[in-house]
C-alpha cells in the first residue's frame, strides 16, 4: 500500500512519462512552456521527500546519541530505502527534463533552465525558490548522513574494542610497516576459566 507522499510521486510520474511519450511523437523537443509545470510539480515533491529523508537522518542521529537498539536503527534504515528509491526517480525525471531543452543534466543545466523559463515569459520565482530549497536540505542530508556515518564508526570501533577485551585479547597500538601501512598486534591471553 502506498502512502500518500508515494501516491502523489506515482501520479507525477506516470503524468511525466506520458506527457513525454505524446511530446515526443509530436516533436522531439518539448518546449519549455510545456516541462516547466511538470518540473515545477516535479520539484515540489522532490522537496517533501527530501524533507522526509532530512527528518529520519535526524531522527537517526538522535538515536545514535542516546545509544539506542540496532533494532531501532534498522527500522530508520528501513524508512530510508523508499524514500531514496523516489528521490533517485526525482532525479532520473528532472534529467530528463533537462535532456528534453539539451541542457546538462548538473546544478548549471538547472541554473538555465531557469533562466531560459524566465525569459520564456513564465513565472519561476516560485521554482527557482523550490530548487533552492531543494539544494540547502540536499546539503543538510548529506552532512547529517556524513554525521551519522562517522557515529556509527565509532560505535563500531569502541564495540570491536570491547569484544577483544571479553574473549581476553588486547590489541597493541597500531604500527606502521615499511609500506606505509598500519598494523595491530593481537596479544591473547585467558582472562577467565572455567
């Protein structure tokens, strides 16, 4: 069953992929009258998934901080999946609008579109404001995802260092080899019999 944030991005899509398929048998460039109102129905769902995913990597980083269940976690990770799935379809549909007016499928093809929408005469204020947004939540994303990643490898290392000290191993400081490399010596010893 699809939630209502997924309806919505199901019904943009299918209306893109068919409006694409008429353009195209019509013409094999869509004018910018023609994609600028689906990119802009494009962009504002974009936006709402993307505030979703900026919802549970905080949600993810609160947990982190309190030390919660790798159950909990996962569930979030859970989450997460679907909504990366649609942002990559977001992405792969703002491309192809972007391929439609031959321009670069990158922040700069973005830039012209917009400006090519503006001198076309069609409002875009309200776009080129939704692309802003979308830009400075991406941003946000990426340093809470970078955040929690670097969370979780701490977690990680202190839980390794931890089970070595339970199976009564203790590791040596890291050395480096004549490569340049980083060792660690495993030393063993029985901390409890039975």
């Amino acid at each position: 069953m699809r939630s209502v944030s997924q309806q919505k991005y199901f019904n943009l899509s299918v209306l893109y992929n068919e409006h694409l398929t008429l353009g195209f048998k019509h013409s094999r460039k869509i004018m910018i009258n023609q994609t600028f109102p689906i990119a802009e129905r494009l962009a504002t769902n974009g936006l709402m998934l993307i505030a979703q995913l900026q919802q549970l990597l905080n949600n993810e980083a609160e947990l982190l901080k309190t030390g919660a269940q790798i159950t909990e976690i996962n569930a979030l990770v859970d989450k997460k999946q679907p909504l990366i799935h649609q942002l990559n379809q977001f992405s792969r549909q703002m491309a192809q609008v972007l391929t439609t007016e031959t321009l670069p499928n990158d922040q700069n093809g973005m830039l012209q579109y917009l400006e090519k929408a503006k001198a076309t005469g069609l409002a875009s204020d309200n776009m080129r404001q939704l692309w802003a947004d979308i830009i400075q939540t991406t941003q946000r994303c990426q340093d809470l995802n970078e955040q929690n990643g670097a969370s979780i490898d701490i977690l990680r290392r202190h839980t390794q260092r931890s089970l070595y000290i339970l199976k009564g191993n203790t590791q040596a400081p890291n050395t480096y080899g004549k490569d340049g490399s980083t060792k660690s010596e495993l030393h063993s010893h029985t901390l409890i019999s039975v």
